[in-house]
C-alpha cells in the first residue's frame, strides 16, 4: 500500500536510505545519514510541500519516493527531480514502479512538466525501469562522481508532462 510519509516512518525510511549509501552507486554519498538529518529533511520536504510516499507492507516501511525541484531557481519550479528506494530484500516485486507511477500522478496534478532522474551509469535496471515508463535520455555527465574506488557517470532522463498553464 502506498501512502504519505510520517515522521513515525523516518527510522525505517533511514535504514532503506543507509544501507543503499553503504551498498550501491545509487547515491553518490559516502557517510550514512542521521536520524535528526533525516528529520530536517523531511521537514523540508514537507515545507517545500512535495510528496513523501511511502510503501507499506504488512506494516512496515519497504520502500520510499519523492521529488524535489531540480535547482534552486524560480525558472526551475516545474521541473522536479525524483527519487524512489526499496529495501533491497524487495527488490524485483515492482514496489519501485508502483511508487513512480503514483509520483508521476501527484506531479500531474501540480502542474509540473518535467520528472528528472539522475541515475548512475552502471544501474541498467534503473534506465530500463525508467525507459518502461516513458522516460527519455537526456544526456551523461561522465566522471561525475566517485564511489567505491572508481569513477562514476551520471546518466539524466527525462519525463515530459502536461505541465502548467500558464
């Protein structure tokens, strides 16, 4: 069941969110986050009022979504950069996809026009995930990033939406 994110929720949200920074080239971070940083993220998140989903299952929190705008300027304000997390002992049940599914609708109906995903390189299931949904390429930043001892490329695609009228 997917639904809003509660400050109850942060202690699993984390531990989805730490072991992917331990594990994976999906976050381009090398220290775990804290509990109080993952509060003030979410009370950004919240200000900012941008979705906060989560994937209830039985109860417990197995995965997590949502966007934010994509730089910090007002000519950005529709265009919102997403990211979605499963708990790695669900992955390959289609949590993630449901999670986007329902982050391309809230995006609808806010009016945004473009949903960005900064995906590492490597991560073909991530690009094949996001191509099955409509995503396009949009470019690569080569050696954007470096993590676990070795040079990373930032691949971007791109979601156009109906956006806002404006």
């Amino acid at each position: 069941m997917i639904r809003l994110m509660e400050e109850k929720d942060l202690p699993e949200v984390l531990d989805i969110y730490n072991d992917i920074i331990l594990t994976s080239k999906a976050v381009y971070r090398y220290e775990t986050q804290s509990l109080e940083e993952k509060k003030q993220w979410f009370k950004e998140q919240q200000a900012s009022n941008n979705p906060l989903l989560v994937f209830d299952e039985n109860g417990a929190v197995v995965g997590f979504a949502t966007y934010s705008q994509f730089r910090p300027y007002p000519g950005y304000k529709y265009t919102m950069e997403h990211s979605v997390y499963v708990h790695r002992d669900h992955y390959q049940k289609g949590i993630a996809t449901k999670l986007m599914l329902e982050l391309i609708r809230i995006a609808q109906e806010h009016g945004i026009k473009t949903l960005i995903a900064g995906i590492d390189g490597e991560n073909i299931g991530s690009i094949k995930a996001h191509e099955k949904l409509g995503f396009e390429y949009a470019g690569t930043i080569k050696n954007a990033g470096y993590k676990f001892e070795q040079w990373l490329d930032l691949v971007f695609y791109q979601l156009q939406l109906t956006g806002q009228t404006l």
